[in-house]
C-alpha cells in the first residue's frame, strides 16, 4: 500500500486513529484507552509507513505480519485497519456489540488483517517465533512485528518465548514492549518489577533498542536500524505515555480499562482535535 513519507501526515494519521478509540470507546461503554492511545504512534508508524502489506490483498503471503499479544488493546489496531482501509470506518462502532467481528479481544478470521486471536496474555511472542522460524527456513523477506505489554511480561511463556527465538537468531522477529510502566492494577514496578529491563532481554541474546514511543521520528528511526540486523532478534522497548493525548488519562492506571462517558469523551476529542 502506498506509505505516508510525511512525518505529520503520519502524526495526523495517528491522531485520527485516537478519536477513532475514544468514539468506539464511548459508543460501546467498555475496552481498554490507556494502552491504545498510548500505542498510537508505533501502530501508525506500522501500519502507514514501515510494514510491507496490502490491504485489498490481507492474505497476501508475501506481507509482513503483526501479531497483537496484548489483545486488549485492539481498538488501536481495529482503528489503524480501518483507516489502512482493510474494512469500512463505520464498522468501527460495532466494538464489543453482540454479532460485531470487533469484539473486545482479537479473533482471526473475523476481520481481514487480524493475524492472530489473543486475550489471554502471555501467548503472543509464541506465536510470532513460530511464523518468523518458518519464515526464516524458508528464506522469506517478511517480518513478524510483535506488539506486547510491559505488564504482560509477568507472564512466564514470555521469556520461554524469548529464549527460543535467541537459539534460532531469528533476525525477522521484531517484539514491540509498550513500556507505560502500568498494568491493571498498578504500576509495572509496584507489582512486579521489570527492571532493569533492557539489560533482561540483553542476556537473553537479543539486540535492544530503546525509543520514546510517542516520537514519530524517533518511532521511524529505530525500525529504519533494523535492517542491520542480520543474527539476533530485536526488541524495540518503547516508553510511551498511556492514555496519550487525552489529559485527564495520561499516565493513569485507572484507565487501563475503564471507557470514557459521553462526556469525557467529549473533552478527550476536543483536546485530540486541538493537537492535531
Ligand atoms: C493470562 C491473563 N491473565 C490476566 C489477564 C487480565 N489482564 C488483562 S490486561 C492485564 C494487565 C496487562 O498489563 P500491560 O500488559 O502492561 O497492559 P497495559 O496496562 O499497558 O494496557 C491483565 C492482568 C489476561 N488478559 N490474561
């Protein structure tokens, strides 16, 4: 599909795709704001600019693919899909209705685009090892990009996960950590601290970038170095703000997953419509 060169086009873009997850947001009373607007700006960046893919053609063997682990964050990768033109915007605002193919976690085969079912944390970098080695063996030039919670690495599968893509050095496997530093019920470092965390992943074997994931230049920067990398997979661990863009929800974790009423949600718009 044809990509958005233009940094502001790209910032417009994943303004766009903010209002687009309040308005679901609002209209279905329930989902999860804080780590889909948080994660605007590296879907966008994804999706318009860096991935290899073709929305008239979602199955299209020759795409890179993104699988989703932290499910519930899905109204930014619905909104991003709709706007790439994988289905109609209006579809949007069947979030979580009963019958709707965008329910409130990812189900493949609902949707074009939608690589992988997920929900269940944990699950996600399992499968995208899985589609990278095949890649790999075959020779492929398609990328798996990963998208996973700082939260959700409490999940043990992920560091199995970890340990078996450093053996196969699968240099076509990208992990995106959306490093917000909260999970439901608190901050990352209350819970479970992750720290130091890039170190982790070094003695793992991976190659480690470090971003602010709210920065589009930034964002474009770090995928562009991948191309270097020829033996190892990368994480790309990107400190983003969640709630992003909306005053009242940044940084909060008690907007992990609760919706905004109409009428926050009208405050959120005007502050999204104001920056973009
Ligand atoms: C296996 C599993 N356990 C628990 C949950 C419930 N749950 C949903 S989101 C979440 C917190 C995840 O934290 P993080 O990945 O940091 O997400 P963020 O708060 O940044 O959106 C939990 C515990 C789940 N979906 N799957």
């Amino acid at each position: 599909m044809p990509k958005l060169e233009d940094v502001n086009a790209l910032k417009s873009m994943a303004s766009i795709i903010r209002q687009d997850i309040i308005r679901m947001l609002v209209e279905s009373k329930s989902g999860h704001p804080a780590g889909s607007l948080g994660l605007a700006d590296i879907f966008t960046a994804l999706y318009f600019n860096v991935m290899r893919h073709d929305p008239k053609k979602p199955h299209w063997e020759d795409r890179d693919r993104l699988v989703l682990s932290n499910g519930h964050v899905c109204p930014v990768l619905y909104a991003s899909l709709a706007n790439a033109g994988y289905f109609p915007k209006e579809q949007l605002m069947t979030l979580r209705k009963l019958g709707s193919p965008l329910q409130g976690h990812p189900h493949r085969g609902a949707l074009p685009g939608i690589e992988n079912s997920s929900g269940p944390l944990g699950q996600g970098i399992s499968m995208a090892v899985g589609m990278a080695l095949v890649g790999k063996r075959e020779g492929k030039t398609w990328r798996v990009y990963t998208i996973t919670g700082d939260g959700e690495h409490n999940e043990g599968q992920v560091w199995e996960a970890l340990l078996l893509a450093s053996k196969y050095k699968l240099h076509n496997l990208v992990v995106v950590v959306d490093r917000n530093s909260i999970q439901i019920d608190g901050t990352t470092e209350d819970v479970l601290p992750l720290e130091p965390f890039s170190d982790k992943y070094r003695a793992f074997g991976w190659n480690v970038i470090e971003v602010d994931g709210n920065d589009m230049n930034a964002i474009l920067g770090a995928f562009r170095s991948l191309d270097s990398v020829t033996d190892m997979p990368t994480v790309i661990i990107a400190d983003t703000v969640p709630g992003k863009g909306v005053s009242f929800m940044e940084g909060k974790y008690g907007w992990h997953g609760k919706a905004p009423n109409k009428e926050d949600g009208e405050k959120a718009i005007k502050e999204l419509e104001a920056e973009s």
